[in-house]
C-alpha cells in the first residue's frame, strides 16, 4: 500500500535532515514517526523499534 505525503518545502527539508541523521530512507523514517504517534494517542500497544 502506498500514502502520498504533500509537505511544504521546509518541512521537506527537515525530514531530509533527519534521515541523514538516522540513516533511513524518508519512507522508513515517516513509517517509524507514524507508529511513534499512534502509540502516543494509545491507538496500539506495541513498542516501536527503530
């Protein structure tokens, strides 16, 4: 499944810088934001493990 993520270019630019920093891949990195924040709101259980 693919979601297309519209973000402005300085946003763009932040992500850029973030996965330099961890060495992923922008998709591995937003997948790993993505799981972080629903465990936040508790919609699951699970830790995330990056």
């Amino acid at each position: 499944m693919f979601v297309r993520v519209v973000l402005s270019p300085q946003q763009k630019e932040l992500l850029d810088r973030i996965c330099q920093k961890l060495g992923q891949s922008e998709s591995e990195t937003l997948r790993i934001a993505f799981l972080q924040y629903a465990e936040k709101l508790s919609l699951i259980t699970e830790k995330v493990h990056g």
